[in-house]
C-alpha cells in the first residue's frame, strides 16, 4: 500500500549544513577533526505539514564518494528544485522525478526521509506502522575501532558486554585480525563477536580469513574491495562464517547481484548509502525473500537521522543486532531531545507516534547550522 492517499506538494523546501561538536576526536587520512558534519533538509507541502530528513556523509570521501559538503550541493542544485512544486505520491514517487540524477544517495536519503516524515503525519500512522515494522525494540551492538593494544579492545569489550551491548564487532585491518581475534575469544569464548574489515584485504588473504573462520564469528565484514562483489563470492565459498557486505551494496539491484553469485549471506543496510528508507526496505524485502539477513548500521547520524534507522530496524527481515550506539557516546548536543537511549538490556524502544517520533530540538539545530538555503515555490 502506497503511504499517502493523495498526492503530495511540496511548497517549501529548506537545506542546511550543520557542523556537530563531537566528545571524542576522528582521525582519518585526511586528518584529526572533533566535529560531525551533516546536511538536513526541511520539506513543507502545501498543507503546511512539514517533514525533515538527514543525510549524514561523512566530512570526506573516505567512506562514500560523497561528503556533507557534495549531499548540501546536490540537495540544493540538482533534487530539490526537481521536486518542488511537482505532485509527488509519496516516498515512492521521487525516483522518477529525479531520474537524471546519478548517485547522492545521502542527498535523497534525506528527501526519502522527509517524506516518509510527511506522510506519517498525514496518514496518522507511525513511521514503524507505515512501514510494515513488527518488533518493538531493536538489539543494538557495538563497534570497536582499532586500539593501541589488544588488552585495550578487551578492555572496551568488557565495558560494553556490562552495559548491555548485545553483540561486539571489532575492526580488523591486516596484521590487526587472527591475534586479535584469537585473544578477544579466549577471555569471551561465546559472545556474539564478528568483525568487520573495511575492504582492507584482497583474495591474496584467503588463509587468514581460514584462519577466523575458526573462531565462530557471527560474520565477517566487508573483506574485500568496497566496490567489488565477485572476489566475495569466491572468499564466500571457502569459508563458512557468513560475509556480510556493507560498502559494495548501493541499491536493491546491487543485493540481487551479490545474491546470485554467492557473494554474501548478510547484508548491512545503511539507509544512507543506499538512497534511503524506501531503498533500504526493498533490499530488506528482496533479502527476505532469498533467506539473506540483514542489519541495519549508521553513519554518526544525529537523532533525526536516526529515528528513521530505528523505525526501518523494526521490519522482521533484521535479525542482527543494529550498531546505533546512544548519540551520547559521540555529539556533545543531539538534534533531538530527549535522545534515544539504549536500556541496560541493549534494545531501543521503536516510538510509536507519529512523524519522526522524537521532539525536534530547533534551538540546537539553529546553533549548529553553518549553512542554509530555502526556497519556495509559486
Ligand atoms: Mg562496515
């Protein structure tokens, strides 16, 4: 069923791009920096309901090819003025509109996004219920960089087994993974552990993934190369732990691909990546239809971000633990208050109002705009 009834026009549009004070420091090739960068937009249609939406790429093209500062451009130069003004069904009507534009999957996640927002307030349903969801709490895990030391990781792994953290992922990269794992299993010897690989390694590698293929990982993360399928799926058959694939995925499409040739038996849905909400359930649909699991993960989305991350992880087809630590972890103010929070158990309630299902905090979003650019049609 088709989330709105009648169609949708949207009379205003506003983008912004904000910059987060984070509590801890991110160092990547490019540098140390201590802020998140993100791009929100605000969509108002011509009964003055209004919706908004994140997309959250990174400061860097490290991730994505795309950076906060590409997903603002985009929203304002290219998909925003494609949707103004046009009656639009809903959600699954923007495709179309913006046909001509390649990629800036951040930049319509966020449009997605807002008008999931839009429509839930109009149909009167929670974002959980229009889309289908059925689980009231999602299972959250936590992720675990790379340390300076292996007594540092066990460390951390035992603060967040304590707090409640349903599964741990550590991040392995070459000459950081057997070792590793190995010690991270002698003192947790049935945790639910998997790691994730960032496409560090190639299928030169093949003996060390045999080798933590003995340590019963949940499932082992991005081996390969980040936009590579095939490679996978020769790994994939000489090993047994499931590969879970994260980067390489960018659309339903893409999943039907890594399904065929058996490069991976999980995938990790990250809404941004793929273009949005709407993407994102059709990759959980198809996955469920071919016995693939799926999880969600997140990109340091704010609050707004992630009240969609926390409705889509409500559809049966997520039955791993969703790495969506408390944004209290990493921004010194959310975007919306009061935030989620993970209970001591590891889950996080799914809301059940409507629209985004948490209280916009204006003032905030207000005092971390950098940017911002609004417009409105006639
Ligand atoms: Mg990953």
């Amino acid at each position: 069923m088709s989330p709105s009834s009648k169609p949708i026009v949207i009379k205003k549009i506003e983008v912004r791009l904000l910059r987060l004070p984070l509590i801890t420091t991110f160092t990547t090739g490019f540098g140390t920096i201590n802020y998140k960068e993100t791009v929100v937009v605000r969509l108002e249609d011509s009964d003055g309901v209004v919706g908004w939406g994140e997309g959250a790429a990174l400061s860097f093209p490290n991730y994505s090819p795309e950076t906060a500062i590409t997903t603002y451009l985009g929203l304002k130069e290219y998909l925003l003025p494609s949707i103004v003004g046009k009656r639009i069904s809903g959600p699954e009507g923007l495709d179309n509109l913006y046909s001509q534009v390649k990629g800036y999957h951040f930049a319509k996640t966020a449009i997605d996004c807002a008008m999931w927002m839009i429509c839930s307030i109009k149909s009167q349903q929670s974002l959980k219920q229009l889309l289908g969801g059925k689980s009231e709490s999602v299972a959250i895990g936590e992720s675990i960089g790379i340390k300076n030391s292996i007594d540092e990781t066990l460390e951390e792994i035992s603060l967040r087994l304590d707090q409640g953290y349903q599964r741990i992922k550590i991040k392995i990269k070459p000459g950081w993974d057997v070792e590793l794992v190995r010690k991270v299993r002698a003192k947790f010897s049935d945790i639910p552990l998997m790691v994730d690989a960032n496409s560090s390694y190639s299928l030169n590698d093949v003996p060390i993934f045999k080798k933590l293929d003995k340590f019963n990982l949940m499932m082992i993360e991005q081996p390969l190369g980040d936009t590579d399928i095939v490679d996978h799926s020769f790994l994939q058959k000489e090993i047994t732990t499931p590969i879970c694939l994260d980067e390489s995925i960018l659309s339903v499409e893409d999943a039907r691909k890594a399904i065929k040739i058996g490069a991976c038996k999980i995938i990790n849905i990250k809404p941004g990546r793929v273009g949005g909400i709407s993407e994102s359930k059709k990759i959980h649909d198809f996955c469920q239809d071919n016995n693939i699991g799926v999880w969600c993960g997140g990109l340091l989305e704010t609050g707004i971000g992630r009240a969609f991350n926390i409705a889509l992880s409500s559809l049966p087809g997520f039955k791993y633990p969703a790495d969506m630590s408390p944004s209290s972890f990493f921004y010194k103010e959310d975007l919306i208050d009061p935030t989620y929070e993970v209970d001591k158990n590891g889950y996080i309630a799914i809301p059940t109002a409507t629209g985004l299902g948490y209280n916009l905090e204006m003032k905030r979003i207000n005092k971390y705009t950098k940017q911002k650019y609004n417009t409105r049609a006639y």
